[in-house]
C-alpha cells in the first residue's frame, strides 16, 4: 500500500502548540516533537468508530490493550512481558515525574545525561531532588555515555539513573554492549533505572535494532521502568496513550502509591488509537521510517554542506541536533525567527550551541526550510 507523506495538511487553525506559535506569521515550525503527517487510517477508523457509540463514561482497566501491548513488544523487541508489569499512563512525561517522585527522597540524586529532552531535568528540579547531569561525548559520530566521566562525578547519592534510548536529542540507539554498560554501572551503584524509549520504533539506521533496557536480562528486568507509547511514531502524542512496564511488584506499588489521585486514568479514545496503532499500524510505520529517513539523509547532507554548521546523523527519531557554535550568536533562536525558521532552543536540552531541527515534516516544507536557512547564513553578520 502507498502512503502519502507528502500531503500538505493545514495545521495552523488547529489546536497545534508547533503551529500556533507562530500563527499569523512566516515562520516554519520545526521545534516540538510532533509530526506534520496524518496518522493512519486505521487509527482515524478506530477513533471514528468509538466517536459513533456516543457514550463515553469512565473505562475499564484496558485488557484488550495490555494484551495488544504485550504481544507488540514480544514481537518487536522479543521481550516476555506479564500484564500485571503493565501501567496504563496518560503520558511519558507523567512517568519522568512520578518515577523521580517514587523512587527517590529528597536526599537522593538523580542522574541524567545532557543534552537531554527538558523534561528531564524539570522532573528532578519540581520534586526539589539533587540532579547530576552527565554530558554525553561524540564518539564515531554518536552521542554517547561515557561511564567514566559518570562515575568520576558521583557523590554515593545517587539512587535513579535516568536514560533516554533512543536519545532525544542526540538520535543514539544505544546497542547491547553499551546498555550492559549501563546495566553493570546500576548494578555495581544499586541504582533504578528509568528508561524512556517513546522513540523505539523510529529506528532510520538499518542494520540497528532498539534494544528495551528491562529486556537485557532479569536483573535489567528488576530494577527498571520503561516507558514506551505509539504517540511520537504514530503522531497521536495529543491522546496521550503510555505505557510504564514495571516488573518489580515493590517499584511498581510504590509508582502506583505515588500516582495515586493526581495521575488519571487514560482517556478512552486514546485507548482505541494505541490498540489499532500497535494492531493494524506496522506498514504504514514502516513507509514513514522510509520517507523519514530520506528527510535525514537530505537534513544531514544539506547541514555538512554548510558553513559553520555540522550534525551527526541520528541513528533514530525526527530530530536533529545541529551544532551551531561557530556562528557565534548570543540567541539563535530569535536570530532564526527572523529568516523564517522556528526551531528548539539547545539551551533547553542543556546546551545553547545547538538548535534542535524537527524533520518530521513533508519534503516541500523540509527544502523550503533548509532554502531559509542556506540564506540566514549567507548575511553577512555571521558568514
Ligand atoms: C524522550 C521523550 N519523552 C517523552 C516525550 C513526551 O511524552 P508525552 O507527550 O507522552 O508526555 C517526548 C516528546 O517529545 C520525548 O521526546
């Protein structure tokens, strides 16, 4: 079946926060991480049909979905999981949080790899817990750890070890060695491990598989959560539909104490999309890894070509994380917004000599905006 990507949707008089922002003016938003692309029919289908019943009263605990969840990741990722892991989220960000909030006093530490998707670092400042931020290092061309530096900064109060996999907004799929790494760090610090995976299924890179943390072993299993959702590779991220697993029984219920009254349940259309996304969506994912990895290989060339600018090409995700320090501008952002570009500020990630380029859009917008930005650097201000 063909799928089209290319379509030109009108997203500016909708509720779009990546749109809105700029309505009524000229720039292309290419900041938060959604796409630009309609989600598949299947799951327009399944909300319709929902949407047609008329009733919506609170739902019932899930099990058609915990059950089309389990099989996916069997599937996908060959990782046996039992439904009573399964905690239905209304959101990963919500996961971040009361992971932060369950698994740590306010006495402990947590620590986290930077540059990283903000609310990361949100999660431990708003529990008013101790943050240890570890800069990733590029290695053959990719952000990674280097447990080294973790290790020469660690004060013993560490107790969660936060993770991003694949990285947002590095684009690193971390392979089997790397998370042992990881693993056997955790291990040796009796650590909980939360590891956000919302991009495993936007792997570009051929030959590399996403690999779940909790799926290395039975140990990886008893001390982690993972979060996982179809909201980023099915562009639903506005329902909210999450999934934490967690094995450990005494993790898990005191996740599930910390959530209590302020966490709701997920809302029932949102319910409807996972199922028929994780059902009936792999070949139109499978087409949209295609046109996004095309997106890349065209961002990533285009960028190199450029003066004063350079990115690695990430191995996963719509974002791309491009380094602009030799340009020297004290606001990037403002200074892009000027030539019609609205990019994420690197300041937020952790680093303000990048920007962070959202490429989940059609090829027409992509061109016009790497056009934009060919020109933004030809004034003579900066070239
Ligand atoms: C790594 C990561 N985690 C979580 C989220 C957002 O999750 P949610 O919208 O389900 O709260 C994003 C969105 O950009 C993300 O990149």
């Amino acid at each position: 079946m063909i799928f089209d990507f290319d379509q030109q949707i009108e997203r500016r008089y909708s509720d779009s926060i990546k749109w809105n922002k700029y309505k009524g003016k000229d720039i292309i938003p290419l900041w938060i991480a959604d796409t630009d692309f309609k989600s598949p029919k299947c799951i327009i289908d399944a909300i319709n049909n929902r949407v047609s019943h008329g009733v919506f009263g609170y739902g019932k605990k899930p099990t058609s979905l915990v059950n089309i969840f389990i099989d996916y990741v069997q599937k996908k990722f060959n990782w046996e999981l039992k439904p009573e892991w399964i905690v239905v989220l209304p959101g990963v960000v919500s996961g971040l949080n009361l992971s932060v909030r369950a698994f740590t006093n306010e006495y402990e530490r947590v620590i986290t790899p930077i540059p990283i998707y903000p609310p990361f670092r949100k999660a431990a400042k708003l529990a008013n817990r101790d943050q240890l931020n570890i800069p990733l290092v590029l290695q053959n061309r990719r952000w990674v750890l280097d447990m080294n530096i973790v290790k020469s900064k660690m004060n013993r109060k560490e107790k969660l070890f936060m993770l991003c996999n694949p990285q947002n907004p590095g684009g690193t799929v971390y392979r089997y060695e790397e998370l042992i790494e990881q693993l056997t760090f955790a291990q040796q610090n009796n650590l909980i491990v939360c590891s956000d995976e919302i991009h495993c299924d936007l792997v570009l890179e051929l030959d590399v598989k996403h690999i779940p943390f909790g799926s290395l072993n039975n140990d990886a299993e008893q001390r982690s959560i993972t979060l996982m959702s179809p909201s980023k590779s099915f562009n639903i991220a506005g329902l909210g539909a999450s999934i934490a697993i967690i094995p450990n029984k005494y993790l898990r219920n005191k996740f599930l104490q910390a959530r209590q009254g302020i966490v709701p349940e997920v809302n029932i259309i949102a319910l409807v999309a996972a199922e028929a996304a994780w059902l009936h969506g792999n070949q139109w994912l499978e087409s949209l890894i295609n046109y996004l990895r095309n997106n890349r290989n065209f961002l990533v060339s285009q960028i190199n070509l450029m003066p004063k600018l350079s990115m690695v090409s990430p191995e996963a995700t719509y974002l791309g994380w491009i380094d602009i320090s030799h340009l020297e501008i004290q606001d990037p952002i403002t200074y892009f917004e000027n030539y019609g570009l609205g990019f994420s500020s690197g300041l937020e990630f952790g680093n303000n000599n990048f920007i962070r380029f959202n490429f989940g859009c059609n090829r027409i917008t992509l061109e016009k905006a790497i056009g934009r930005l060919k020109y933004a650097l030809t004034k003579s201000d900066i070239s």
